[in-house]
C-alpha cells in the first residue's frame, strides 16, 4: 500500500478552508442573493444548505425558490458574521450587544456551534458593569445557564449595582433579582431602593412620578409581593417609612408594625399585594482570586528612611472589579535580630490609600498597626471591597511614620506588568522610589468580578 504525503500549499494548491474562504469575498459561483436592509449579500446554496437545516430547507425543500430572500429581523453587520461563521467556522465578536444580535441569528438558522459561541463570550465578559444590560434582555434571548450566572454576580453585588445602575434596571430584571433568596443586602435597604427604582420606571414610561403611579408599577408587575416586609425588625420599617421614598400606605405600615411586635399575622392582617414572607435573605460568598504578580529579579532593598518614606505603584483592570487585600512584602530582620535568638517579630506601622486618578474624591485609607514577622508577607485587608473601575489607572500609596534613627529595609524584586487571572487582565506600573533603585513593593491583591 502506497500513502502519498499531502500537498504542501503554495500559492496556486491551497487548503480547503482557503479555497472555502475565497469564494465568501470572490462570489465566485454564488447562486443565491439576500437583501438584508438595502445591502445584497451573494452566496452559495450548497454551503449554507450543508451548516443550516434551515437554509437546507430554503433552498432545497418543496417551497424553495430562486428570488432575491428579504431578511428583515438581521442587521447586515449580523449577516455578515454569519456568513463569516458558515464559511470559515470563525466569528470576530466585539461587544456584549453584537453577541446578543449573532445569538438571535444562530438560532433562527439553527446554527448550535456559534450560538454556544456567543453564550461563552457573553459569560467570559460579565462584569458588574453590564450585567444588568444583559438580564435587560428579553427571555427568548437568554440562556438558562448564563441567566443564573450573572443573576449570580448582581445579588453578590447588589448593594453596588443598585446603587449605581439603578435607572438602568428593567422590569423583568428587577422581577427576576427580588425573586431570589440570597443577596448581599439588608431587606430594609433592598426595598428603599426598589421604592426609588419606582421614579425611573415612570420617567421612562413618561407617567408622573405620583405616590400612586409609583406603586401601581410595584403591583401591575407582582414585585410588591416579592419585598419581605415580615423580614423587617420593627427599627427598619420605621426607617422605610421614614425615607423620602417610602410608597407604603399608612394602614399598611401599621399592618406591619402589628405583626412584627406580635410575630403572628392572622386574616385581618393580609394585605393586598404586599409581601408578607417572613424568612430573610442570606448573605452569598464572594468568589475571590488572588493575583500573584511573578517576580522577575532581585533589586537592591527599599530603604525606609527620612528622605524616603512613601512607595507608590498604579494599577489598571480591563474589567470592573472589587479588591478586599493586598500582598506586600515584611521588613528584612535586623542584625541584631539575624545574628541572636532575639524574637522574630516587630510591629509594622504605616499608612495604605487607594486614589483614582481621574478623580481624587474616590479614595480609601488604611492604617496598618499590626505585629508581624520579619521576612515574610503581609496582607492587608479591607473592611469593605474597594472598587477598581475598569480601564481607569488607580494609585496604591504606602506611607511611613519614619524614624531617622533606626532606617528599615525591605527586600523586593522586579516583578511582572501583567497579570491575566480570571477573567481579568490587570497592569501595574511601580513607581520609581529614589534615583537609585525600583521594585516591585505590591506583590499581589485579591479580587473578585
């Protein structure tokens, strides 16, 4: 039996997939025409009817034809890409939306392979900052799958995205998110900014923002019901009610109040529409990764002194993320220390600040007071998650109280620009301590999405 080595390819024997690509920009052969808003898009019947059992249909079934096939529903940008997929088995998507328009197509042709290939980009590029833009989106374009993933991510960042993205929020994405058991909010801050979500719904659906009106969008659409008024210590409700926002009605509140004090709520004390369930919500754990930034070489040490006594360094993610710690390195025992059976700990004092470049308002501070060991690590953790805004430079500073006397030093290295972990590329820029030497004095952080 003889084998015969395949062809190497030159430029006039090439691979199939090229020669498949080339009639995708020649026309070459084309004997099918759309005309998609205005633009004509030529192909061949053989290739889509052989990747689409709807084009199969179209083209080869009983009621196939010949004519000019109008799409109305499929913007000439999506088609494109789709032709693109069904020639080359590749798709360049570059944003959440094109994801969405290219998903639609997928499954209109029944195209399953691409289809799986928009759900896994939409899931690598979640992020706080458009999770609500994607359970805005209607149900028939929604995945099971990516639905609970990134209701997931809005209930672990609830306090944040309702703060922030609360004018944003549709009414089935609101439905959906108060419909589950575990958030990261209290009830009674949950339910404020639901009454204050009421304003934004009657802007966008140009009704006046009256008591009434805001509390016919709570009920037309089942959400009053989802709020867990039993939930409440009486010290809460009396906060709601109090706030500017409050859409409950006085017998209501007082409906309320009764059956919190007593603990028992019999017939007369069902209201209409309101949510009586009594067992609160519980708390979800943030899923947090540590970005360990690889060191490149050794410098010579940082040295803490009277004219040296702060180090800077700047970080950037190309998503939005909260960090809740930070790794830096100890300082170098002393000789004294080094050379005796002296006890290897000291107490480390400085300042840690985080500032947003673009605007110095936003900004924490963290005072370090704690004993720890020479030589080792130190992690640094926040009360709450300071949040980084994606492609915006963020500056981490480290003051010291320092003593002319009695210089420190610690050990560091040059250590990577980039880290690229879960779903986050981070850079990092150290700036230079002294004339002298550099470093790299921030080791790692850890981050959640």
């Amino acid at each position: 039996m003889v084998y015969l080595k395949p062809a190497q390819s030159t430029d006039n024997q090439t691979s199939l997939y090229d020669r498949v690509k080339k009639l995708l920009v020649s026309f070459e052969w084309s004997d099918c025409t759309f005309s998609v808003a205005d633009q004509k898009f030529k192909a061949h019947k053989l290739i889509l009817g052989i990747s689409s059992p709807v084009f199969e249909a179209m083209f080869y079934g009983p009621l196939s034809t010949d004519d000019d096939i109008q799409i109305t529903d499929i913007h000439p940008d999506i088609f494109q890409l789709i032709l693109n997929y069904i020639y080359t088995d590749k798709v360049e998507i570059t944003s959440i939306e094109h994801a969405f328009e290219l998903l639609y197509a997928s499954r209109k042709y029944l195209l399953e392979h691409l289809g799986e290939m928009c759900i896994a980009y939409i899931q690598d590029n979640i992020s706080v900052d458009n999770v609500v833009e994607i359970l805005n989106y209607p149900d028939y374009l929604q995945d099971k799958q990516l639905v609970s993933y990134s209701l997931k991510l809005f209930c672990q960042h609830a306090s944040y995205i309702l703060q922030e993205k609360k004018e944003t929020i549709s009414y089935s994405c609101m439905k959906a998110f108060l419909e589950c058991d575990r958030m990261n909010i209290s009830e009674k801050e949950l339910i404020k900014h639901v009454f204050e979500w009421t304003l934004y719904c009657c802007e966008q659906d140009d009704i006046l923002d009256m008591f009434e009106n805001r509390r016919e969008v709570l009920k037309k659409n089942g959400l009053f019901e989802l709020l867990r008024f039993r939930s409440l210590r009486p010290s809460e409700l009396e906060g709601i009610v109090s706030n500017v926002h409050n859409l409950l009605h006085p017998h209501e509140y007082e409906s309320i109040k009764k059956v919190l004090k007593s603990g028992n709520m019999n017939k007369n004390d069902i209201i209409d529409s309101i949510g009586m369930n009594n067992v609160p919500r519980n708390a979800l754990n943030l899923d947090w990764h540590f970005c360990f930034r690889s060191p490149i070489r050794s410098v010579a040490p940082i040295i803490i002194d009277s004219n040296n006594f702060a180090i800077h360094c700047r970080i950037k993610a190309n998503k939005s993320v909260f960090i809740n710690s930070l790794c830096i390195p100890t300082r170098m025992a002393p000789p004294v220390v080094f050379r005796s059976n002296h006890i290897n700990i000291y107490l480390e004092q400085f300042v840690v600040s985080i500032t947003r470049e673009s605007n110095s308002k936003d900004n924490i501070r963290h005072n370090i007071n704690k004993t720890v060991e020479y030589d080792s690590l130190l992690d640094i953790q926040f009360a709450e998650p300071y949040f980084i805004k994606k492609d915006e430079w963020y500056k981490i500073s480290f003051v010291w109280v320092f003593n002319r006397h009695n210089p420190n030093s610690y050990v560091v290295e040059f250590r990577d620009r980039h880290y690229t972990g879960h779903k986050v590329t981070f850079e990092f820029d150290d700036v230079p301590f002294n004339a002298k030497n550099g470093g790299s004095f921030l080791g790692g952080l850890k981050y959640c999405l």
